[in-house]
C-alpha cells in the first residue's frame, strides 16, 4: 500500500496552497486529490466565472448608459455565448496548467474522488487505498436546498447551473436568497435581460452587513428594476401549465417565472467521508470541531478552507492553507479572525470588515459611528456614480476602529484602507489626518475618519 506523509483530499484553493506550501519549504512526500476540476468551486463555478460574467453584465449597462456620456451607442446586446466563451478562457487563464504545476514540485496528483475510510487510510474512487500520516479536508461545501414544500422536486438552479447551463437568457427569473451570491446573480441576470425577483426570509438584502450599507444596495438593484422582496417567505414552490415556476408567498403573494435560482446557503462536503471512523467529530450544525489550529479531534487531521463551516472566502481559505502547512512543519500559529474583509461584487460593490454598527452594541462596545456619503465626493460626481457611503465603526471608550464599510464604484479596493487601520490597531486619527490624493473616491474614507476622530475625541 502507498504511503503519503501528507494527504490532502480537495484540489481547490485551499487545499492546493497546502500542497504547494508544504512542496515549497519541506521535503514530505506529499499527494492531493480532486474528484471534479484542479481550482475548485472558485475558480470553475464560483468567484471566477461570476466576477466575469458580473464585468460583462457592467459593460452591458455602462454601453447602455453611455448616452449621459456624450458617447452613441446602437441598441445593447448580450450574447450569452460570447458571455461563457469569455468566462472560459478566464478560467483556462487561472488553471488551464492542471496537474502540472503540482507535479513539478513533486506532489503526487489523482484527479479522482478520495474517502476518508479510517484513521490514515484513504480509498480512491478506482478502489486503490493508500495511507498518509496526516491528512487535511479541503472538501469544500455544497448548495444548501431549504425545506420548501415542491423546492426539491424541481430542476432549479444553483451557482454551477446558474453559470454554465443557461443557452440564452431567461424571461424571468427568481432568486432565493439575497446573501452575496443571490445579489450578484440577480444584478448580472437584470443587466443580462431577465426580469428579475429577489426574495430574501430576513429583513435585507445582504444579511451580514451594515443596515446602511444593505439599504444602499437594495435601492441600486431596484432602480436597475430587480423586484426585492425581503422578510418574505416562501411557502411552496410547483409548476404551472406551462412548465414555469410558481412561488407561493406567506401572505398570498406569488412568483411566476420561467427559471428558479436557490441561493440559500452553503455547508460543508463530508459526503462519503467515514468521519466517526477516523475519529473527526462534527458540532450540531454539522461542522468539524476544530483547534485554534485547525486540527480536528483527530489530532493528525485538519480542516481548512469552506469545509470548515465558518468564513466562507477564498481568501480566508488560503490564510488557514498557511495555518495548517505551518502547523504540519512544526511551527504552529493560531488563527485569528479579527480583521477579514469582505466584498459583495455588485455595482457598486458592497466592501466590509470587522463589525456592523449593530453587532459592535450587541457585543456590548459603547459605539461611535460616523457616515461619509459617495454623493459628496467629487470623483463620484466626475464619473457620474453617486450612490453610495463609507461608513466607519469604533469603541468610543477605547478609541479602537471595530469596523468599515464602504459601498461604492470601486469598494473592494478602498476598503483595504481599513483593513489596514484595523490589523495594525491605528488611531482613528491617523486615517483622518493622512493626505487622500485628489479626485479619488478613498478621499470619502477620510471624511468619515475626520468625523469619527472628532466624535472620540469631544
């Protein structure tokens, strides 16, 4: 039987920065496998492919847009199959390789599925069993279908399908769920053509942020006439005569469209896995007990990435691949979550990090909150893209910056502002007085700074 000192099950983001760190700086004999597409779900039906097509959805409306420009334009047409054949080869541009970048720095690849089936022993799908000394789950997660009576009979849509089924733009089109991943398709499908209806069971779009900042959202996505329905559920779900959808609303509102979209949620992939055998306890919400290591109650076993149940990011994932090849090689370092920034690639994007207003009172913080409106930057009004706001939160107390949260044209990079201030646990008045260059939308950071700097310090 072959024996690995390091087996990772998941050739995604995570578990391939594993396997490449732990090549990079030891001599292990090393293996990963991966039963769908080296990348993972990021890289072949997540981040990647809806990044490009949310570029192509933004082209779209900016050509359409271009009059208030002075720039003529014919009517706008997308064309979906041009749409896919570009997210291809941005795909092919990020892991077109496969194995051989893995190969070249000697880690054994098998491009099929693993079983965990015991303590160090793990079956390949062609029957092969081999052993490692340690193992990491890089498994990744899997849709979440919500138990909506008629919703798991129905051929609906997930991310994957959402991406690469469609062969021209649906009429209609519903979306379950108003997370990150429900907004984004539902501002590209509107953008795309499709008359589109956001349902989400909580009070906003985009639960996990800042009220403000969500509110901002949800009025972009309806002037650009997506229908958002929120604190609404759904009651049952059927077919109509002519093979459409049909939601039925608490209250007796209804939905009728030609396609389905769930985006609910997701929860981590142990399927097939013999956890109990290998000794890996799960908590009720069935994710893997973990040490501030990541180890699992199997202590030669790791888990890192969206498999963990916890920070669903592909950033976060390759923080903890460096977590865990460390603590492989001896040089354990704990993981901490204090600063992890967040986008929702919108237009404009939804950036954040750190805590909401809310979460910082209910986490007992005596906050202070300050607001800078996109409105009042002249750069916004230069590009003609006014919606939105920074919106900084601190301890008033102590002074220390609990949180940022911009939306705006470019958010995802402005928010790393913050993101710094916040790790480096930088006075609020060293944002404030730093020089912003000009015109430039970061100059609305320092305006909520310069406020929330006075507000600590009357």
């Amino acid at each position: 039987m072959e024996r690995f000192d390091v087996f990772v099950i998941g050739g995604g983001g995570t578990g391939s920065e594993v396997a490449f760190q732990l090549a990079r700086r030891s001599d292990l004999r090393v293996a990963i496998a991966e039963r769908d597409e080296l990348g993972g779900e990021c890289n072949h039906y997540g981040c990647v492919p809806t990044k490009a097509m949310l570029r192509s959805a933004r082209v779209a409306a900016m050509a359409r847009d271009a009059g208030r420009f002075g720039v003529r334009t014919p009517g706008v047409e997308v064309d979906l199959a041009a749409v896919r054949e570009r997210v291809r080869r941005v795909i092919d541009a990020q892991s077109g390789e496969g194995p051989a970048p893995f190969e070249r720095m000697g880690v054994r690849v098998f491009l099929q599925e693993a079983r965990l089936v015991g303590p160090h022993r793990i079956e390949l799908a062609d029957g092969t069993q081999v052993e490692a000394a340690r193992i990491v789950l890089a498994t990744g997660t899997e849709p979440v279908i919500p138990p909506v009576p008629g919703l798991r009979e129905l051929p609906v849509w997930t991310n994957r399908e959402a991406v690469w089924e469609p062969v021209r733009v649906p009429g209609s089109l519903p979306i379950l769920g108003a997370g990150a991943i429900g907004a984004e398709f539902a501002q590209l499908y509107a953008r795309f053509g499709s008359r589109v209806t956001l349902v989400e069971l909580l009070p906003q779009v985009l639960p996990s942020e800042d009220a403000d900042a969500a509110g901002e959202l949800t009025r972009a996505l309806e002037e650009e006439g997506v229908r958002v329905e929120v604190g609404a559920r759904v009651e049952r779900v059927g077919r109509d005569e002519g093979g459409g959808f049909v939601l039925s609303l608490a209250g007796g509102g209804e939905v009728r469209a030609e396609r389905l979209l769930v985006a609910t949620g997701r929860r981590p992939a142990f399927d097939g896995h013999d956890l109990a055998a290998a000794g890996v306890e799960l908590d009720a919400a069935g994710r893997p007990v973990l040490t501030d290591t990541l180890r699992t109650t199997a202590p030669h076993i790791w888990v890192a990435g969206d498999a963990t149940g916890e920070l669903l990011f592909t950033h976060v994932g390759s923080y903890e691949a460096e977590l865990v090849a460390l603590d492989i090689l001896g040089t354990p370092r704990p993981r901490d979550y204090r600063v992890v920034p967040r986008v929702t690639f919108t237009d404009p994007e939804v950036a954040s990090v750190g805590l909401t207003e809310a979460a910082a009172r209910a986490a007992g913080h005596e906050v202070a909150a300050a607001t800078a409106r996109i409105e009042d930057n002249e750069r916004a009004h230069i590009d003609g893209r006014s919606r939105g706001l920074v919106k900084l939160v601190a301890d008033r107390s102590t002074g220390e910056l609990l949180g940022g949260h911009i939306v705006a044209e470019e958010a995802g990079a402005m928010i790393h502002e913050v993101v710094v201030a916040m790790a480096g646990r930088l006075p609020v008045r060293v944002l404030a007085d730093a020089i912003h260059a000009y015109p430039t939308l970061s100059e609305s950071v320092r305006w909520a700074a310069i406020q929330l700097a006075e507000a600590l310090e009357a």
